[in-house]
C-alpha cells in the first residue's frame, strides 16, 4: 500500500483480513481509514512544526549567496522536515470492521511507513538528479547535495529498521461483545460511535470507556440504526468523545 495518509484506501480489506470468527455469518462490515485520535492537539503540534520548518528553511536559505542554491537548499529542506512533521501529526489507522450477532471483530494498523518511504525515496533521486545538473554549471552547488543524501539515508533506515516498523505500524486485533455494552454514545462531529464498557484491573480497580468505530460521514445514520437495533435496552445519548488510539471519553 503506497498510498499517501489523505486517500481512502481502494483494497477490499474485510475479505483479507484473517478473522477469528470467520464461522459467524457477517451482519455488516466496513473499512475506513480515520485519524484514530485526539485530532485538535495533533493540529496544534502541526503548527508548531511548520513554523520550525519554515525557520530551518530560511535559514537555510541564507547560507549561499547564489540564489537557485539556496533555493534547493533551503526549500528542499523545508519540504523534507514538512513531510516528516505531517507523517508525525496526520498519521492515520486503516481500520476494518465486522459485525456478527455476537460480537463486533476490529482489524487496525498504519500504513505510513509504507506511503513515506516511496515518496522519500524518489524526492532523493528527483533533486539528487537536479542538484548533479546544477553542480555541471557551477560546483558550489554540492552543498546542495546535503538534502538529498539525507533524505535518502533516512528512507534506507526506515526501510530496514524492524523496531521503527513495529512502533509505526502500531497492529491491533481486537473483539467488541455486545452483551457487555453499557451504553451507546455518538459524536456526529467525527462520525464516531462509542460503546462503553467497564473495565477491571487485577488491582481490583474499574474504570468505564467507550470503544470506537469510525464511520463515514454518509454511513454514519446506517451504522446508528442496525447497533441501537442490536442494543435496544441500552442507554443512547449524543455527545462529544475524547478520542485516543485506545477508545474514548465522554465530554458531558
């Protein structure tokens, strides 16, 4: 999958995911592929780093005196730490559901590794090819050259770094069962569906959160509709979520 984190993905994921309850026919099922987290703060931070980028591209920027140079340098840069910054602050989670007359099966993972690397690889051999040209005309544009290198040194360690993977790729296999669901919450705002549970530690401490399940914003009546149908004496109310990669909050 080497598409960029903004396009919906076009695979048909729920007849390849390897489901545990495959004998459980399927009442309805859906992909998505949503920022499965508190999205106003990651926006924040976006900012933040886009003023920093900005800053090292100007300053970068300022280092030659000859003009196409510094432009190569400095923008390409910038461009560069801006694509880390938005893999960093805009990451998104490919999730996959199925909902059975027992339970709801949910298949999740980041694909980002695998959309940034091919572009970071070719935005090294496109410039890399562009500043070699530039360097025929005039050899002080090897300082150039730094951006490139390491661009493509940074999508080779991304490429072989197993740990990296792992911790982007952030796998998860989870089941929803309907008998245990408290309540049911929606937050129209996100197109996001909470079912809450009660959770009990060894500790002998609880706590209640809700499970999400992105929907699109077109399905979204649909997917309230069959689960309230599933839950009917279960409390429904419609309220903000305080999202995270593992559930949500209710904001009353």
């Amino acid at each position: 999958m080497t598409t960029m984190w903004f396009i919906q993905p076009k695979q048909d994921y729920v007849a390849q995911m390897p489901w545990k309850h495959a004998e459980e026919p399927a009442l309805m099922s859906w992909q998505i592929r949503a920022r499965a987290y508190n999205t106003f703060v990651a926006n924040i931070l976006f900012v933040i780093f886009f003023i920093i980028c900005l800053g090292v591209g100007v300053l970068l920027f300022s280092i030659s005196e000859d003009f196409i140079s510094s432009l190569s340098l400095g923008g390409g840069m910038f461009l560069f730490l801006l694509l880390i910054a938005m893999s960093m602050t805009h990451q998104t989670a490919i999730i996959v559901y199925r909902l059975t007359d027992k339970r709801i099966e949910v298949f999740s993972w980041k694909p980002q590794i695998d959309s940034v690397k091919p572009v970071m690889k070719w935005t090294a051999i496109g410039s890399g090819v562009v500043v070699l040209f530039l360097m025929f005309i005039d050899p002080s544009f090897l300082i150039a050259a730094i951006g490139p290198v390491g661009i493509g040194i940074v999508s080779a360690l991304m490429g072989t770094s197993k740990n990296y993977q792992s911790l982007v790729g952030d796998d998860q296999h989870y089941e929803i069962d309907w008998k245990n669901t408290e309540e049911v919450a929606v937050w129209r705002q996100r197109s996001v569906i909470g079912l809450r549970f009660t959770y009990h530690n060894e500790d002998g401490f609880s706590y209640t959160a809700y499970k999400t399940l992105y929907c699109q914003k077109q399905d979204l009546e649909a997917r309230i509709d069959f689960i309230r149908e599933k839950l009917p004496n279960k409390p429904y109310r419609e309220c903000k979520l305080d999202v995270d990669s593992d559930g949500a909050f209710a904001v009353d």
